[in-house]
C-alpha cells in the first residue's frame, strides 16, 4: 500500500507483485464519508417514495428510504430524544426499554413527520447530483467485529464455511457482548482468541459511548462521530498476513497507521515505512506510469485488444476490440480468446476505479454456446475476488453481459490527458530553447524570497536534459549558484515546473511578484 498525502487530498493505492490492483483519491475536506453518523432534521417526507429527505449538512439533502430504517427504529428514535433532552444523567443503551419493532411493509409517514430530529449513518456518499445515502440502522465497524446498537443478535460471515469455529465464534461472542447490542462477526475473526475479540468490543462499546456524549451536547444539526481515516479505513477491511509494504509520506498518518497496525498485528508493525524521498512517492514506485496507462478511456490488454470504456449518468459500457493482431485464425476461436483476455483486464478496472452501479460489457460476437458459457464462468470467477457486492448474468443473444456492482462512493475518475501548461490549450508556445533561461530566471526569484535548499520538480525528460554533462550540466550549475535540487516528477507537464521546500510542502510567490516575472 503507498499513501501519498498532499495539503488538498490523500491518495492510495494498492499494489499485487507491482501491479496496480486498487485506487482512492479524497479530497481531505471531504466529510461525507461512509459510517459517519449525524443528527439531522427531516425536512420533507415522500410517500410515493417512501423515504424521507433529512437535512445532515449536506449542500443536497440525504435520501433515508423506509427499509433503511432498521426494525428496531423506534427505540433508537426514542433514545436519541431522551439522550439529548436529558444532559445530566449519562445516556446508557442497555437500560433502553425496547419499543415494537417496524414492520417492513409501512409507510415513512407513520414513524417521522417533518422536523424530527433523528441519528441516521452515512451508507452511501454523495454521487454526481445526489446527495448522501443513510440508515438509520447504526453500525460501528472494528477490524473482526460490528458492533449493532438496539439489536440482539449475533451473525457469523458467511465467508466462514468451517461449522465448528461458527459455532465457537457465536458462542464466544454471545457470552462477551453487552446487552441491547447485535455483533456481526467479520471473516477475518476466524480462529482468533476470545482475549483479542473482547478488547474489540470494548473499544467499538467506548466509541459508541463517546458518540452519546456528544450527542449530549448537540441541538442543530451536526456531525456526531466521524469515521476513521480512509487509510485505516483500508487496512481494516483488507489487511492480512500476505502484505508486505505500506509507505506513507506524511509523519502524522505514518504515526497513526503504524499504532493501528500494531494493535492489529504487532509482529507486522516494521511494515510500514516512513517515506521522504525527494521523488514523489507515486513516482517512486511505478505508481503515476501505471495511472495514466490503465485509468484512461481506452485500455489495452494483451496481444493488441483494447477496452473502451465509457461513463454515463445510469452506467458504464466497456466495449471489447481485438485490435488487428489475431490470436488465431479461426473467428470463433479467436474472438473466444480476446474475450477471455477482456475479461481478466476488466475485472482489474473495475477494482482499480471502484467502478460502481450498471456495467454492461459488449463483448466480441461468438457464436458457440459453449464459449459463451465459458465466459460467463471465467468472469464470475475473476470477480469473487471483489470485495464488493455484485452480480453478474450470463450474456444476452446481442453478445451484452450485465453486471451490477456495489457503490458506495464515486468511481475514481482520473484525467490523464496533460492540458499544456505554458498555452494552457491555445496551441502555441514559446520556444522551447527559451525554457531552460525562463526556468533559470525562476530560480532566481524563487530564491531571493525562500532561500536555499528548494526542491524543483520539473517533467522527467526536462530532468535529463538538465543533466545531461555531469559538471558541465544545468542541475549542477543551479545546485551550485543556488542550492536548488532538481526533481523528476512523472505527474508534471513538459514545460510545468513546481518548487518545494525541504518539507516537501509547495513554495508560491506572492501574485504581485507572479504578474512581474
């Protein structure tokens, strides 16, 4: 796993033997992240929908639909007024009286009226012109346990086939759990001690603890409990023995994910690694080369096949080409093949951009059922490996294969066209024997604000010519009239150039100075 931190957004991505598996991009304002729980306001009720339109925050109000509401809704409703009406006495769950549950087939009308002040959880963020997505239904995630508040009951992952260690699982779990909680028990808790699940649940019991407490003190609509960092996030849901690196360039979540790691798994915590090198991390490890070779519109696979794939508002389609290369010279045999080829190349696109919602997949015509058969076999196995939710049918008569997966945050959408930066899409420049004398002339002025000791990253080619001479060349030159080091940096454009200081932290001029020079 490589995290790279930067002042606007945190970006991660997930290697496999050095291929780029997963990507997530977040802006580090953003704060509609799943399993944030807020107090909010229904502002509007829609019967015909059946849901309900709850103010949280949100420039867009969230859509709380009836079934989301949980069976046991009424009592969390109750406590919740209970909780915030009542600031002296400390709010406990347990001695809740439980309410008759919600039946599936009411209406929203008979449970909230606009005005009511309810505690709902993020399920899904917000997507294009939607506004978030919630449950009333709270949940607190640890790495081998969910902790359900007003629930009773204990669920093992189904994941888990052994019938033995499920039944030791729910026994455990039933004689640790608190009363008035449900646990749902993850797939990772498998053959875990009972001292490691009981230290779990005590910390997901205090977090839930402190999030009453704070609910305490709120009147308006407010965030009550904001979900851990997505790094840690990640590394709860998918951490295992078989990880190998996480490089982190920031000292702060380097310190945090370090701790998490150790209280997960200690003999694991010499993993994770402190980065501070000069090359962008991303371009360190092959990062940014794989972005823009596999996030784009069109996507090759072996042997010349290529991919299309194209976003609307309802889905996704991904076309398959074959290219000119033929793997074979029969046309069965050989549309067979791409469209196996195809379809390993799109399962690891749509991990790699969490693609979510309606995927359909125009495959190259075969006319043997038994090919057709295949496929939809070898793609069902390619993707039970996802860890989202989906479905995939067997492919129509037009040679379409539907596919339905899980979303829960926007798809990552990567632009890796460069916009040239000195035309900024004009089409014409100044030349560019000229760039070196420009970029010397920034130095200049770069250094008479900030001093020594700065970082240039320029694009990799500029490096090299830069360098080109050992001590006769320009990096040598500027590194000895200013002290200035130049950077190769994969993410620039040809003639975009950017200054940092030893923090890696980007120096900027004051726009008076940036008109004159």
């Amino acid at each position: 796993m490589i995290v790279d931190v930067q002042p606007q957004e945190i970006s991660i991505a997930l290697l496999e033997n050095d291929r780029l598996e997963e990507f997530t991009r977040e802006k580090r304002e953003f704060n509609f992240s799943v399993g944030n729980i807020y107090y909010g306001r229904v502002r509007k009720l829609m019967p015909a929908l059946n849901a309900a339109f709850v103010d949280v925050g949100h420039e867009k109000d969230a859509f709380l639909h009836y079934l989301d509401l949980g069976s046991q809704f009424l009592s969390l409703k109750q406590f919740t007024s209970q909780v915030v009406s009542n600031r002296q006495l400390k709010p406990q769950t347990i001695k809740q009286t439980m309410l008759p549950e919600v039946g599936k087939e009411g209406q929203i009308n008979d449970v909230l009226s606009v005005g009511d002040m309810i505690l709902v959880q993020v399920s899904k963020e917000p997507i294009n012109t939607k506004g978030p997505r919630l449950t009333a239904e709270i949940s607190l995630a640890g790495r081998n346990l969910v902790l359900i508040p007003f629930a009773d009951k204990v669920m093992v992952s189904s994941k888990i086939k052994k019938e033995s260690e499920r039944s030791r699982l729910k026994q455990l779990v039933q004689s640790i759990k608190p009363k008035g909680f449900g646990v749902i028990v993850r797939t990772v808790a498998e053959d875990k001690r009972v001292a490691e699940l009981d230290n779990e649940m005590r910390l997901l019991l205090k977090r839930w603890e402190d999030s009453l407490l704070r609910l305490q003190k709120k009147t308006e609509v407010s965030l009550i409990t904001e979900e851990i960092g997505r790094t840690i996030g990640i590394i709860r849901d998918i951490f295992n023995p078989s990880f190998e690196s996480i490089a982190i360039n920031d000292e702060d979540i380097y310190a945090e994910v370090r701790q998490y790691i150790e209280l997960i798994a200690p003999e694991k915590v010499d993993i994770v690694h402190y980065y501070n090198g000069d090359v962008p991390v991303f371009d360190y490890y092959q990062v940014t080369r794989q972005m823009k070779t596999g996030l784009g519109r069109t996507v090759g696979f072996k042997h010349g096949g290529y991919l299309i794939i194209e976003k609307t508002e309802a889905l996704f389609s991904i076309d398959v080409n074959s290219g000119s290369k033929k793997l074979y010279d029969d046309q069965e045999q050989n549309a067979f093949g791409f469209n196996m080829l195809a379809a390993d190349e799109i399962a690891h696109q749509l991990r790699l951009r969490d693609i979510g919602g309606i995927i359909i997949i125009d495959f190259i015509d075969m006319d043997s059922k038994e090919n057709q058969q295949a496929l939809y076999d070898h793609m069902r196995e390619l993707m039970s490996r996802d860890r989202a939710k989906h479905n995939v049918l067997a492919l129509t008569k037009f040679g379409l294969m539907q596919i339905t997966r899980q979303r829960v945050r926007p798809a990552v959408d990567v632009d890796i066209r460069e916009v040239c930066p000195t035309c900024m899409g004009k089409g014409k420049i100044q030349s560019s024997v000229l760039f070196t004398d420009t970029l010397e002339e920034q130095i200049e002025v770069f250094y008479s604000h900030f001093g020594k000791n700065m970082r240039l990253h320029v694009h990799p080619f500029v490096y090299a010519y830069a360098a080109q001479g050992l001590f006769k060349s320009l990096k040598f030159r500027w590194w000895r009239m200013f002290r200035v080091k130049l950077v190769p940096n994969q993410s620039l454009g040809m003639l975009q150039f950017e200054f940092f200081d030893k923090k890696r932290q980007k120096l900027q001029l004051p726009k008076q100075e940036e008109i004159n020079t």
